[in-house]
C-alpha cells in the first residue's frame, strides 16, 4: 500500500464551532469563524492544513453539514520571517535566462520568479516568455531584451519549443503510450503521454511523463483528467479517483526540460531541471520509479 503523509498531531490542531446551517462553504466558515478575509481563509486553504472529519479539505466551496468537525493548526508564535533562498538559474544567457521554478511561486504578478528574479539579477527588464501554474514546478524561459523575448514568444507560438512534463497521476493510462488530441476552449490542443511506472495495488496511481505540441492555458491536466487519470493535487481538475490522495500537498506536475532554437544564433538550446524533492518523496511514497 502507498505510504501517505499523516494530517498534523490532534494536540496542535484547534476544533472551530459547527456552522449554524447546513451547507455553509468552508471558506466562508473559516472566514467569519477565524476572522479573516476570504483572501486569507483562501490561502489557508491553498496550505492543505484544514480537515474536515479528520481529513484534509482544501477546496473552498466545500459545503459543511451542522455535525462536520473542523480543525485548523493553532497560530504559531509570532517570528521573523527567514529570508528567502535565491532562484536556481539553469542557463543565463546574453539575451535569456531559464530559471528552476519551485513550486508554490507565481511565474508573474507581485512576489513572483519574474521580480524577484529581476533584483537578484539585477536585470530590471527581465520578464517571462511563457508561464507555469504556481504549484507546478521547473524550466521557466524568460528574456533580457523586448527583441529576444518577441523571437521567443514566436518561437512558441509556431509550436518551435519542445516541452517535456513530469506528473503523478490517479490511476493508471488507458495506453502506456497515448496521445491526446481535444479541444480547449474551443482550440486544438495535442498533447503525448507515457507511463513511466504505475502502482497496481489500491490505491492506483502512475508516473507519467507528457510533452505538448500545442501550448493551450491548463493543457495537461485538463488532457489527463479527461482519460481519468487527473494529477495528484490538483483543485482544479479531479475526479473520485483523486480523493484516495488527500495528503499530496501540491499539483505534482514539473516542467523537465526546454529545447528551442537560439533566439538569435539558431542553434538549438537544451536546459533540463531535476525532479524536486517533494516530487521525488511523493515517488518514493508511492512506490513509483
């Protein structure tokens, strides 16, 4: 049997007053219970920390029923926050640079890779050429000039990029080698997969490793939820299957490798990035290679 993470100890978990009605949503509950703004209730949601009957709950329209325990870590002393780990960079470049996004980290936006990447580079125009979900983790191209980051968005845009995904999925592929040609809203989208390795004992999951010919917004996990095997925490797209794997604290997908054409040389370009830890702990767990 796979081996999961326990939820924490009951002695730090605080139990929150019953809702007065059923069908109340836990993120609202959570807010008026907790006084917090939905925003914040929202984020400690995202932290996977919140169980319901003992199990971890994290999607916010979760409707409770008046006999629903809730619990939530108590609040840890205050402290400092510890100081944040420099980016790894994979490949800098004149006119580019790839980063090793970890997961739980905007790709753009306030607080993102793309800020914080411009202070520790000291490159003030840096910005990305594509984008990862935040849970996902792994190759992510960004340019150091307007020309460069115009080449390599076309470069994407003519299908020149070559991506190639890891994910844990619930349940096993219909084929060991399959691809996946659906529309996404309404675009042709074209996506390959291949187990790697699968756990054939229940709960069943697998290692998948997937590359796209087309770059739709959401496009693995929407093409692997619709052949029933959705990636291991993902809140987006489940399905019953998913629930057997409560405790995976993040969507396991990473981003492994980049092949494009040299923006201005031509010459290929190659930047691979490892499995992370808690992708690889997961692995582990879960008895997959």
């Amino acid at each position: 049997m796979a081996r999961h993470p326990t939820p924490p100890q009951r002695a730090s978990l605080r139990r929150l007053p019953p809702v007065r009605r059923n069908g109340t949503p836990l993120l609202d509950h959570l807010a008026e219970t907790l006084s917090l703004s939905r925003r914040a209730a929202k984020a400690l949601l995202d932290e996977r920390v919140v169980l319901v009957n003992g199990r971890r709950v994290w999607m916010a329209r979760h409707l409770l029923q008046i006999r629903d325990i809730v619990e939530v870590p108590h609040a840890p002393p205050a402290k400092t926050a510890p100081a944040k780990q420099p980016l790894h960079v994979l490949l800098d470049d004149p006119h580019f640079v790839v980063a090793d996004k970890p997961p739980r980290l905007l790709s753009t936006g306030a607080d993102s890779l793309e800020t914080r990447l411009r202070q520790q580079l000291n490159l003030p125009d840096l910005r990305a050429v594509h984008r990862l979900d935040r849970d996902t983790s792994g190759c992510l191209l960004l340019a150091k000039t307007e020309t460069a980051r115009q080449d390599l968005i076309a470069q994407f845009a003519d299908n020149q990029v070559r991506k190639i995904y890891h994910a844990l999925v619930a349940g096993h592929l219909p084929e060991t080698e399959m691809e996946v040609r659906a529309k996404i809203n309404q675009q042709s989208a074209l996506s390959h997969f291949r187990q790697v390795s699968a756990q054939p004992r229940p709960p069943r999951c697998a290692h998948v490793i997937a590359s796209i010919d087309t770059g739709r917004t959401h496009q693995i996990r929407i093409h692997l939820q619709r052949v029933g095997c959705p990636i291991l925490g993902d809140r987006q797209y489940f399905s019953a299957s998913s629930a057997a794997f409560p405790d995976v604290p993040r969507q396991m997908l990473h981003a492994a490798s980049l092949r494009f054409p040299h923006p201005r040389t031509g010459q290929a370009v190659a930047v691979a990035s490892p499995l992370p830890r808690d992708f690889r702990d997961w692995m582990r767990n879960l008895r997959l290679k």
